[in-house]
C-alpha cells in the first residue's frame, strides 16, 4: 500500500490549492483533473467485497475522480501469478464497473451490494438487478410516492429516468405508458413497481419470468465461458439457453445467496 501515501500527498496538494485560487485570481491550478487510480482484477485471490470496499475507501478518503479496473492479462509465468493459459476475467471487470457506478451516482454503499458470506459478484445478474432480488421485501415501490432516492434501486431506472419521474409527476400522476416514455426499461423495471398502487396489467411474476427478463444482451452457452473480448459499461449477456442445461439452479444459487 505504498501508493496510499503520495495519493494522500496529492489529495492534500489539491485541498491546498483550492484555497489558494480563492486568495490569488492567477494562481496555477494544481492537477485539474483530479486524482485517479487503476486496479488490476484477477492478479491476486483479492474477493469484490475487498475490492469493492478499497474503491469505496479511495474514493471518500482520497476524493477520487475515477478508479479504473483492468482485468489481467498473463504476460509472464510466475509462481505468484495465474498460470499463463489463463483468461482475462472481463466479465468480472464489467461488473465491478457496473458496482463502481452504484457507488458513485445511485447511493449504494460496499456492504449492501457484497459481504463476507457472499463476496463475489453474480456473473449472470448485474449488481442492481442482484441487489433487488435479494430484497424484494423493498419493493414493489409505488412510483407516484417513492423518494428519488428509492428510484434509483429500481432495476430499469437510471438516474436521467429517475430525474424526470420527479419532475413529471409533479404535474399529475404516472402510469406504465408514461414511464416508458420517459425512459424507464419497463422489462426489468416492471416486476418491482406499481403505478396507482396497481402493478402491470397482465403481470405475472415467477422467479423464472423475474430472472430471466433481468438477464439481457447476447447468448452466452450454458457451461463455458464467455468469449474473450473487450465489454462496455453497461452491455449485459443474454443467457437464454441457459434453462435446458441448469444453468438456472447456477442462477438461483447467486440471486438467493
């Protein structure tokens, strides 16, 4: 943990100079963009939850613009290393963003979205949708009344959409019609909303409909890994071959753990 002190050293730098602008009009800023840092995902037996938690630490205690995550790619054979054969855990990567973005812009904290019992995330769910299923005492949350900050744990709500819920039912009250309108992914989103205090015409919620419409994006065969390429932010995997060799008993097991 050597980095942690001239991170520090920065972070200070950066506090001093703030103060120094207001003092003096022309003084130089001192690293403008801010402050960023990279982990490297797969290297070590390091969990999310640890992960995770030193991103969460980062962030409030060095005010961290950005922490950046790398799957690790074996370029050397090493004792300490995985073995040369090894693939490049994208996919873990890919969540760990998709839980970085929680940290930063839906309110969640380290310790709700992993623990020490469950400390990896659920490849097949993304943390949101994870998160949810393993609390539907929370739910279903009347659009109409909830605070925006409960929105924003609703799966198919982003931010944007969350903001104009707010805004839009100043003017009246909302119904699925209009939530689509206004952004919301009514796919994922259906299953733990009501409007009115009435759910979906037509709903019928199973935990095979529930799981299965929070998976999206491209198939992903049952028992093998996905292929090695480079994911965006927010691009899930459609698994939908995965009932005809159990892969939804894979499935349950991380969405109940």
């Amino acid at each position: 943990m050597s980095i942690l002190k001239p991170m520090g050293l920065i972070t200070n730098r950066i506090k001093e100079n703030r103060s120094d602008i207001v003092r003096y009009n022309h003084a130089p800023r001192f690293a403008p963009a801010g402050q960023s840092t990279q982990m490297i995902v797969g290297a070590t037996p390091d969990t999310d939850y640890q992960i995770l938690n030193l991103t969460e630490g980062l962030y409030r205690k060095y005010a961290l613009k950005r922490v950046f995550f790398s799957a690790y790619t074996p370029v050397v054979e090493d004792s300490l290393l995985p073995a040369l054969d090894t693939k490049p855990p994208l996919l873990r990567e890919h969540r760990l963003y998709q839980a970085d973005w929680l940290l930063r812009f839906y309110g969640f904290k380290a310790n709700e979205l992993l623990d020490e019992a469950v400390p990896n995330f659920n490849p097949l769910l993304d943390p949101k949708c994870s998160w949810a299923v393993n609390h539907r005492e929370q739910f279903p949350v009347e659009i109409n009344r909830a605070p925006y900050e409960m929105l924003l744990r609703v799966p198919g709500i982003g931010v944007r959409s969350a903001q104009r819920i707010v805004k839009a039912r100043r003017a009246g009250s909302l119904d699925f019609h209009a939530l689509k309108k206004l952004g919301v992914v009514l796919k994922r989103a259906q299953f733990f909303i009501t409007c009115k205090d009435k759910p979906l015409e037509g709903l019928k919620v199973s935990e095979h409909t529930l799981l299965r419409s929070l998976m999206s994006g491209q198939e992903l065969a049952p028992n093998q890994p996905p292929q090695v390429e480079q994911l965006t932010l927010f691009d899930d995997f459609n698994l939908s071959a995965l009932p005809a060799a159990g892969g939804w008993d894979l499935l349950k097991k991380g969405a109940k753990a």
